[in-house]
C-alpha cells in the first residue's frame, strides 16, 4: 500500500503559499517602525481596538478539546456537558473583574 503524501501540485502549491504568507506577516512586522521597544510589544502600541482582544481572549479558550473532546464527552453524556461550557462565563467574568484594573492602570483603551 503506498503512502499518501504532498504528491500532487495542488498540495505542495498550498504549502509554500502558506509559507510565504506567514514568511511576509513576518518581514511585515519585522519593518514596522515601533517595533523596538517593550511598550510595543507587549502593549500593541496602546493601540489595539477592543474587538481584536476579545477576539484573542476568545481564540485563546478555543482548542483541540472543543473539537475532538466535547463532542465525545457530549454523544456519552448528552446535553449536560453544556453546563460546563455555559458556567466558564462566570469564571471569565471574574477573571476580566480582576484584570481589568490593570488594563484601565495600565492605559489600555
């Protein structure tokens, strides 16, 4: 039995497109002008709008267990495996009652 690989065009094509892709978002942010210090870095510039970090906070919670995970859990046990996705609202409420101070202190708007 052969073993499948990147033998076709298409498949190699999507590789190096993906590569040079992330090759420039990273010389893009190489030649940015306020790259050099760590209020840059870490702060985004005080720049970052409001939805670009909800969105980080939110891609952040999101990983393999949700795909693969969850679903399994939830066929063997049904629809009570909601309850633990739907009180995580609580736990995130209270971690952005406790950082958010800190953002506010910090100058993050």
């Amino acid at each position: 039995m052969a073993t499948k690989g990147l033998d076709h065009w298409g498949d190699i094509l999507v590789v190096v497109v993906y590569f040079c892709f992330i090759l420039g978002i990273g010389i893009w942010s190489l030649c940015r002008p306020n790259r050099g210090n760590v209020n840059s870095y870490f702060l985004a510039g005080r720049a970052m709008p409001w939805f670009a970090v909800g969105a980080s906070v939110f891609s952040s919670n999101i990983g393999s267990e949700h795909f693969v995970g969850l679903a399994g859990a939830g066929a063997s046990s049904g629809i009570v495996l909601v309850l633990y996705e739907w009180f995580v609202i609580f736990e995130i409420l209270a971690c952005a009652w406790m950082f958010l101070p800190v953002y506010i202190s910090a100058g993050i708007r």
